[in-house]
C-alpha cells in the first residue's frame, strides 16, 4: 500500500466536503427561498458520503495499515500527521453505533426546534425535556468514545485536541481569581467612556465600503475569496483559493459590522495562510477552534480596537464619515472600548467575555459528570451570572436559552472562545518580541507585518500540530491566563482613567 492511495483517498473525501461547504454557502447566501428543501437534501448526501467514506473498509485498511509500528516509522512527519488526524476521525465515528448516532442526530434537529421556540416564549420548561434526551445521548457517547479522567474531555477533544478538563478548569480558576475583581474595580472606581460618539445611522452602502477596504488593509485575498451579508456572520473554507466571509449590517450600529468583518477576516486570513503543499490533505485544517479563534480575536480586538491601529484608520473612518472629523480620536477609541457587563455572551465585550465563557464550561462539565441534572440549569445560570459578572437574568430568553449550541447537541465547544483570547494575548505578546516596532507598524498601515508573523508561525502549519504543541513553538510556554490579564489591565485601566493594578503578573 502506498500513501500516495491514502491521500488520494483523502483528496477524494475532501472534495465531498468542498461541495458541502460550497451548498451550504449558497443555502445561507444567495439561494432562492423555494429551493430550501432540495437544497438540504443534497447538503446532507454530501456531507453524509464524506462521512460514510471516513469509516468506509477501505479507510479501515488504511488506518490499519499506516499505523503498523514498521511501516508508521517510515513516513515522513506530515505523512504521519495526516494518518494520525485520519485515524482520530475513523476512530470516533465508527466508535458509536451508527442507528444510535441517527437518533442523536433527530434529537438534535428536533431540540433546536424546540429550542427557538421555546426562547421566543422563554420558557425552559418547554425545551427542557428536549435538553435532557440531548444530554442523555452525550452521556452515553463520551462512554463510547473514551477517556482518562473526566467524562467531559472525551467532548472537549473535538474541539481542543488533547487538552483536558483539568487543565481548562486550571486555567478558567486562575483566571477567575483576577478577572471577577478586575472588573469590580474597574466599574466601581473607573470613569465609563462616553459612548454617544457612535450613535447615529450610517448607511449600509457607506459600511459596505468600509467592511471592504478593511479587509483589503489586512491583506484578505479577495481573489481567493469574498464578501458577503448574512444574518448571522461567518466564515466558510470552501478548499484552497476560496475562503469567503460575511457579515451584517446594522444601519444604528455600524461598529458592529466593522468588527465582525475584521473577526471573520482574522479567521480567514487563517485559512488562506495555510500551506498550499496541504492541499486536500486531513492536516489542512486549524490546529484547535481555540487556534481559529484566536487569529479572528487578534484582529478584531487586539488589533482594530487598539490605539495604533486608529492612529492609521481613523483619518479613512472620517473621510468615510465626515461628522468624525468633530470628535478627536482619544474619544472614539474608549467609546469602542467601553466595559459593561451584560446579560448576552455575543454582546459581551473584551473583558466580561470569558465570564460568560466561565459559567457555560462550569455547568456543561457538571452536567456530562451528572453532578447537575438539566432542571438545576436557570438557578445555577442565574447564580453565576450574580456572582461572575454582577448581574441577573430576569428571563430565560436572556438567560440559560440564549445560545443554540445544546439544543444542537454541541457540548465543549464553548470553552475554544475564551481560549482563543487567551491565546490572542499570548501570541502577542511573541509577536511583539519578533516585531519590537509592532505599534509603529500598525500605526503606519503596515498591517501586512502582522500577518506575515501570523502566517510563518500559526497559519502555515494547520493542524500539524496539537494547540499545545503550537502555543509551546510559537511562545516559548505553555498557554498562561496572565498574559491576558497583563493585556486588558494594561489597555482598559488607563481607558477608565486608572493606574494599571499589575495583574497578571509573572506573565513573562
Ligand atoms: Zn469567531
């Protein structure tokens, strides 16, 4: 047997994926309404034969084959990457029984249902029993599937290969030691910005030019790649040279459409950077969603809510909007950088959010374990909204049924998003080792600079590497919190019109 059938075999897979990805970028774009039913279908036989290959016998064989111990020691390094990326999947899907995964699947489409329903009354007592067969299921897989120590690393390693419950619960205690007072002191002894800057409408037209040349300036491909509206943003890696992006425009809030495009772009620039020598291969993909999102962090956060980054762009942002040319920048730059905790995660901001994060991880892990059942979930909700970020839902709408990932029967997911702002602030702070005059740069335009840094050390490589092997490469150390607590005390104290409280200290 030769790799050269194996990756063949993959290319042939991947093609399959491609289409998918391309029908369901088409389903959420620009389909015709009537189409919706026919669409789906062939959406779903799509995605269902790539699956159905990724357990075939013929993967079998090769799983078996390439993994022999004689023949696994001649493979180069990536070779040997792709066939352990191959065999993680193989393994997984063919380790639960395929009419128990079918029901899973009805549940989850039945759940979600439920679900939207069930927040547009809200009321959790509606979804509730959805909920408890969704999570029966998760049970009883993360039994299949395997794991050392606690049910719920079997679910986080979809998501954040290799990583453990514990060490995400290592990290969210430190990290909640000195975010939760952060924050107090921030609100309680801080002076909030003026937001009222940013009222007013802007056009749609005047923000699509905007979301445009912001992605042009990050050096985003737009010949490998476009632009697009949709209700909810989002990036979609349809194969190699096509990597297109949305996002929504909002006519009262055009902050919100420049930062999503600017997120969505960072994930992009991603998947554009990746090597084009991994191309249709199982490691041309991201390392972690923790890795995905970091990169999409760093440019919607650290990047373009930064001081540097507006010394170059607000002169484009009041030619594009003249009623800015009133209002010097110092003020601008704290108006989109105002903390407020707040009952919704999507709207949460750079500080509050890994709070939200908190909460979730800590309910879906005791959840899995069965230390909580699914009617414990709105008290303990609202009690860790109470205690994390000081305030409390008085609906389940806005509260325990605001997210659609459990009624999709996704469980440990949700840690990856605060992950990838700790590793945001961690890459940085490599990034301004490599590039001391990183500021100057990006205050000159030069934003080029970053994502060339970004594409050598994270971009190119995929999935080459476990996250915790790449954060270890690309930073010198494994992951750390302070690096995140240094970065928000060192930006948002001053924002508030305090002294930096040295948090994070021993970051470096
Ligand atoms: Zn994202």
């Amino acid at each position: 047997m030769e790799i050269r059938e194996f990756y063949d075999y993959c290319k042939e897979i991947a093609g399959y994926i491609s289409a998918a990805a391309l029908v369901e970028w088409d389903m959420r774009t620009k389909m015709p309404m009537k189409a919706a039913e026919d669409r789906s279908l062939v959406a779903g036989k799509l995605a269902r034969t790539a699956f159905e290959m990724s357990t075939s016998p013929r993967m079998a064989a090769f799983v078996e084959y390439f993994n022999r111990p004689a023949v696994n020691a001649q493979l180069s390094e990536v070779d040997r990457r792709n066939v352990e990326l191959e065999t993680k999947q193989y393994r997984k899907i063919s380790a639960i029984p395929a009419e128990k995964y079918e029901k899973f699947t009805v549940a989850c489409s039945r759940g979600e249902h439920a679900w939207q329903e069930a927040k547009e009354k809200s009321s959790f007592a509606m979804f509730q029993p959805y909920l408890e067969e969704i999570v029966g299921y998760q049970r009883e897989f993360v039994e299949y599937y395997g794991y050392d120590k606690n049910r719920y690393d079997a679910l986080l390693d979809e998501f954040e290969p290799s990583m453990t419950t514990d060490e995400v619960r290592t990290v969210i205690d430190g990290l909640k030691t000195e975010l939760v007072p952060f924050l107090r002191r921030l609100l309680d002894e801080g002076t909030p910005p003026d937001r009222s800057c940013l009222d007013g409408r802007v056009d749609k037209a005047t923000q699509e030019k905007l979301s445009h040349d912001i992605l042009v300036a990050m050096t985003y491909d737009l010949e490998a790649g476009r632009l697009d509206e949709t209700a909810h943003p989002f990036t979609t890696p349809i194969g190699y040279g096509d990597v297109r992006v949305t996002t929504h425009y909002y006519e009262d809030d055009f902050t919100s459409a420049f930062f999503s495009t600017m997120h969505e772009g960072g994930h992009a620039l991603y998947e554009q950077g990746m090597s084009e020598a991994y191309r249709w291969m199982p490691v041309r993909k991201c390392a972690s969603m923790g890795i995905h999102e970091s990169q999409s962090r760093t440019w919607e956060n650290l990047i373009g809510r930064s001081m540097p980054f507006w010394r170059f762009y607000y002169p484009v942002l009041q030619e594009a909007l003249p009623r800015f040319r009133e209002i010097p920048m110092d003020q601008f730059y704290k108006a989109i950088n105002t903390v407020e905790p707040s009952l919704v995660r999507t709207e949460a901001d750079e500080v509050t959010y890994n709070l939200h994060i908190m909460l979730r991880f800590e309910i879906e892990e005791a959840l899995i374990n069965g230390a909580v059942q699914v009617a414990d979930l709105p008290g303990l909700w609202n009690t860790k909204m109470r205690e994390y970020l000081g305030v409390e839902p008085t609906d389940d709408a806005h509260g325990v049924l605001q997210d659609v990932h459990w009624a999709g029967g996704m469980f440990g997911y949700f840690p990856s998003y605060m992950l990838g702002n700790l590793y945001a602030a961690q890459f940085i702070a490599a990034v301004r080792e490599g590039i001391p005059d990183l500021d100057d740069q990006i205050a000159a335009g030069h934003l080029g600079v970053l994502r060339e840094w970004q594409r050598a050390h994270i971009h190119e490589p995929g999935a080459l590497h476990d996250p915790r092997d790449l954060v270890m490469n690309v930073t010198g150390k494994p992951l750390d919190y302070r690096y995140f607590m240094r970065y928000i005390d060192e930006k948002y104290s001053p924002i508030y019109g305090l002294a930096p409280c040295g948090a994070g200290k021993g970051a470096d």
